[in-house]
C-alpha cells in the first residue's frame, strides 16, 4: 500500500553513504588476563510517564480515531489517552524515525548518491533518478513534508549501508528509546507488514525528535523552495500537515495513511510556555481529533 500522497514540486541536494560504523567486539591488549568485562545493557530511555491526568474527560461526539493520545511535550506527562498501547499500522509516520536517523548518522550538507533500488519503491516518490547525487537537507524536506518513499530508501541506504542495515538501525534505536509496542520493516511505512507502533510510542518518538532543532525546524516548514540540477532545475516541497495552516501554535510533525493503517497523525503545537503532542491513528477525522485534544491540553494545562 502506499503511503500519504502530498504535494510536490521539484528540488533537493545528494550526499554520499555514510554507513555507521559497525559495532566492534570488546577487546583486549595482547597479554592481557581475565575476560573482558561486559558493559550492562543501556537502559532505555523513559519519555512518557503516569496515568492519563485528564483521564475523566469524555468527548462528546467522540473521537473518530481507533487510538490517540496527548502528552505534555515539556515534562513527558500522559495528560489523554485512548488505547495507548494497541498495535496499529503507522504508515508514513514511520518517517519520523526515518527523519531522526539519518539527522543522527549524515551530514546536513553531505551528498547522497541515490541507490538504483531507492527509485524502485512503491509510489508515493519525488522522482529520484538512480545514482544521482543529492544533499542530504533536500533529501529530508521531501521526506518529511511531501512524504516521498524514494527519499526514505535513498536515506535509508546511505546512512545504514543498506535497507536491511537500516532496518536494523532503527530497531536498535526503538529499544534504545523504549518504544516497547514497535518494529520497523520499512523505512517508509509504505509496507504495513511488521511495521506497527502505539499511540504511546509515536507520542514519546515525537517528544524525542523535537529536542532536535533541526528536525523541529523541518517539520513546522509549510513549502520549501530547493534549486536542483538540470533537466528539473528546482522543486517545491508542500507539507502535508494541513495545522500548520489552520490551527494557531502548531509546530508538526508527520502525516500518514495507507488502506490498512488508515488515517494517522503525529501532531505538537506551543502556545507561550505549554507545548503539546497528540496522536490519531486510524481516524476518519484525524485533523478534527488532533484539534480537539489539543485543544483540551491547551484548556487544562494553559488555565493551571
């Protein structure tokens, strides 16, 4: 299935892989005695916390979504929840982790020469040509705001080696985050199989990738106007996100939507000093849904 169809021009920049370097087995100076000591397991990180706060709340109608939550971005605080930690398709907010990723193992300006295989994915795509080099900024806008499944592959590939290296990438850094109800099988979401995640974890992703200043200053981006090479010459990148247009104080973050996964939404929006994420997943109103809890958190948390 494929994933969220958005708006795209034309235009973005090409760096070459930089796989991350492999873990190397411990070891020991020649000579040396004993085994070597085992380092104890990272303990995963705790981004989201407590019981829903605003629990007790009812929404009349209700919610349209099979899922959803609301969480105080600031301090991780669970303020709203529905069926936080059931397993759903997350189609193209899958890109989130993409997104993260490769902020963590390329460089901003390095160049990506576009694997042959990255142009093979199912559509939606930007029309990457094969082995052309690309930066790897352009590369993200597209991902992030057009949604493209050639820009996930293309990233993938170059910061993981390849699309398995990656995969397992982004599996280590779920478990480094305690992300407990996911598993990536696709850089993109465009395939639903063994790729699923919760409301809980996407929030908590969310909460993480934001710390990022490049990642957040992508993601509140409504167009973005890049030059590219000849025969194209430039592209326009329009975000998929329509509340970052029509709802005051929104920042991000990614839209998604395949048959199997339906509607999903990863949403944050600041207002003063309060700042807030809220997920939808499997909605037939995913921008009525995001609005109207974030519009409780704002109510709740803005009069304390």
């Amino acid at each position: 299935m494929v994933a969220a169809v958005g708006v795209w021009r034309f235009h973005v920049y090409d760096t070459r892989p930089e796989p991350g370097a492999a873990a190397r087995a411990p070891s020991r100076k020649p000579g040396g005695r004993g085994p070597v000591p085992v380092r104890p397991p990272i303990r995963p990180l705790r981004l989201l916390s407590g019981s829903p706060a605003l629990e007790s709340h009812g929404f009349t109608p209700r919610l349209r979504a099979r899922s959803a939550i609301l969480v105080d971005a600031t301090t991780g605080r669970v303020l709203w929840a529905l069926h936080p930690h059931r397993r759903r398709p997350i189609a193209s907010t899958t890109k989130i982790m993409t997104g993260l990723l490769a902020l963590k193992h390329l460089p901003l300006h390095g160049l990506v020469t576009v694997d042959p295989a990255a142009t093979r994915v199912p559509l939606v795509k930007e029309g990457l040509r094969p082995r052309e080099r690309v930066r790897v900024w352009k590369l993200l806008y597209s991902l992030l705001l057009y949604s493209g499944n050639d820009d996930a592959s293309a990233l993938a590939i170059a910061a993981g080696g390849s699309r398995r290296g990656f995969l397992l990438l982004m599996n280590a850094e779920a478990q480094r985050l305690g992300l407990r109800d996911t598993h990536f099988n696709s850089p993109s979401g465009a395939l639903d199989e063994r790729n699923f995640s919760s409301a809980w974890d996407l929030a908590a992703l969310a909460r993480y990738a934001m710390r990022d200043t490049r990642f957040r200053h992508i993601v509140r981006t409504r167009l973005k106007r890049v030059r590219w090479s000849a025969p194209t010459f430039a592209k326009e990148y329009v975000n998929n996100n329509l509340l970052l247009s029509t709802y005051p104080g929104a920042t991000g973050v990614k839209t998604g939507w395949t048959t199997k996964a339906g509607h999903c939404l990863v949403a944050s929006a600041k207002r003063g000093r309060v700042e807030l994420i809220a997920v939808v997943l499997r909605s037939s109103d995913t921008y009525g849904d995001a609005r109207r809890l974030l519009n409780l958190g704002f109510g709740e948390i803005g009069a304390g």
